[in-house]
C-alpha cells in the first residue's frame, strides 16, 4: 500500500493523476526517485501509442534575444489543447532555448536542454503522456539582423499565425505593421525583382491553358500584363497594406522611409495533411 502522504510529492513534480502516482508508489515501494523513473517509463510508453495520430493544430511563437529572433511551431491534435496553460509553456521554453542555442536542424534543436532538467525532445513526449494528445515540435527559424536594424513581430489568434520581419529604417511600430501585414497577406517574395522568372513563366502558362479551356484565348498583348500581374500577386511591397486604403506596402515603406530585409512566417498546420474522421464509422467499429 503506497504512502498517501507522498503522492502529492510525486503529483507536483511529474504532473501525473494521482491513481499513476499511488501506482508508481506502489511498484516502486515508496521511493519518490523511483516513482519519477517509473511514471516517465510509463508515460513513454503511452505517448509512443499515439505517435501514429495526425498533429495539425497547435501554436507559433517567437523568442527574440538581443540580434536573434526564434519562430517555432508546436503541434497537437486538437484545437481544445492549444489553450492548455502546460502546451503554452511548453511552446514558450522551446522558442526560448531554440533562439539562445541557434540550432541548425531539429536534431539539434531537440537534443537542447529545457531548464537544465530535460531535453526538448523529453519534454515533448512527456508533453503527449501527460495531455493526452500527440504533441510534436514540427519546425523553427532563426533570423539574425544588425545593430542598425530593428525586429518586427506578430502573433495572430494567439500564435496560429507568426511572423519576423527585419526593417532598416522606419520605427518599431513600422516594423510590427510589416509583421502584421505577413500573416493576413502572406506573399511570398519582399518585392517584385524577387520573383523567378521561372515562377513567372509556369503561373503563365497555367493561365493562358485555363483561359483556353474557359473558351477566351489571351493574346500576345495581355501577355505582359498578366506577367507583371503574378509577380504583384506573389511580393510584398505590391500588395494593398492592410491599414490603409489604396496604398501598396512599397508606398508606405517608401513614405516612413524604411525597407524590408527578410521576412519569416509561419502558418501552423501549413502542409500537413487533416485527417478526415468518419464519426459513423468509428461507432459501428466499436459496436461490431
């Protein structure tokens, strides 16, 4: 029979329901040392099961220290987790560690340190056994400036959407409007000049071949036009900025006179594919 009085000891420093910690005691004969061994064993174990689930939601966040900044993505299954204090935290260690190590892969990445206890990898799973959910550290960035340049970040719907922007020019406040621009428009190149041809001539031809097909031919004449178009469609200083009316980014760049450096954003989720559930399905599985 395990010592009632040291499971609240065993709760506060592993996390786990009190049944996991009286079961830990028990087969471990009331060594709280051997009880943390036993839970983490076990808490593998259970995140391991899950590690086959789909991670599509989850968080960004950005860490900035001195001429570093850090985005990073956390993952999870559902849109409920996201607003768990313990994935917030968690998101929020990992930008920290990332953005003072300058990790040059993941690998990297995950083999720091978190609070000199765990590696982010360890935390990640005890992440997973803990909440119940697959949770996984899918990617970061790091982005360097100068001492003459300034940062500019942005997190929307609470980190569903992050940004860096690097300005020369301008203020802070320019800089975070910038950031703020990357997310509700996200371009893919900072100005026109930027766009491969090669990009340009492929969005060509899938157009000119839609617009034959819609029975309207483009002509020769329109075809710089549309060129010039896809180029706009795709950089930054092209775009309508988003607080104000009728002005491009370059203008509003050019009128505070400031440029951008680089951009960095993240779309949590981008590219990984949802699983589709079929809730019928699954209650005639069990029912059967």
């Amino acid at each position: 029979m395990a010592n009632i009085k040291l499971i609240p000891i065993l709760r506060d420093r592993t996390g786990a329901g009190m049944m996991d910690c009286k079961k830990a005691l028990d087969a471990c004969n009331d060594d709280v040392e051997k009880a943390c061994d036993w839970l983490r064993e076990n808490g593998i174990a259970k995140a391991a099961k899950k590690s086959g689930r789909i991670a599509a939601e989850g968080l960004s966040f950005v860490a900035v220290n001195g001429n570093d900044a850090a985005i990073v993505e956390l993952n999870c299954e559902t849109d409920f987790v996201c607003a768990n204090v313990e994935f917030k935290d968690l998101l929020k260690k990992i930008a920290n560690a990332v953005v003072l190590a300058k990790p040059s892969t993941l690998d990297d990445a995950n083999a720091l340190s978190l609070d000199g206890s765990q590696t982010i990898a360890d935390a990640v799973v005890a992440a997973t056994a803990k909440i119940g959910e697959k949770i996984s550290f899918r990617r970061f960035a790091i982005v360097s400036k100068n001492d003459d340049e300034l940062f500019g970040t942005y997190l929307h719907a609470g980190g569903k959407k992050g940004s860096i922007v690097v300005v020369k020019g301008g203020n802070e406040e320019v800089a975070s409007n910038i950031a703020m621009q990357l997310v509700a428009t996200v371009p893919t190149y900072v100005r026109k000049s930027d766009v491969p041809a090669e990009y340009v001539e492929k969005e060509l031809k899938i157009r000119i071949e839609a617009a034959v097909a819609q029975g309207r031919p483009l002509n020769e004449k329109a075809y710089a036009g549309l060129r010039n178009k896809i180029a706009e469609e795709v950089s930054l200083e092209s775009q309508e900025f988003i607080l104000e009316d009728k002005v491009t980014v370059g203008a509003y760049l050019a009128r505070v006179h400031a440029e951008v450096v680089s951009m960095t954003y993240y779309i949590v989720g981008e590219g990984i594919e949802k699983r589709q559930e079929d809730f019928a399905a699954e209650v005639m599985s069990q029912i059967k």
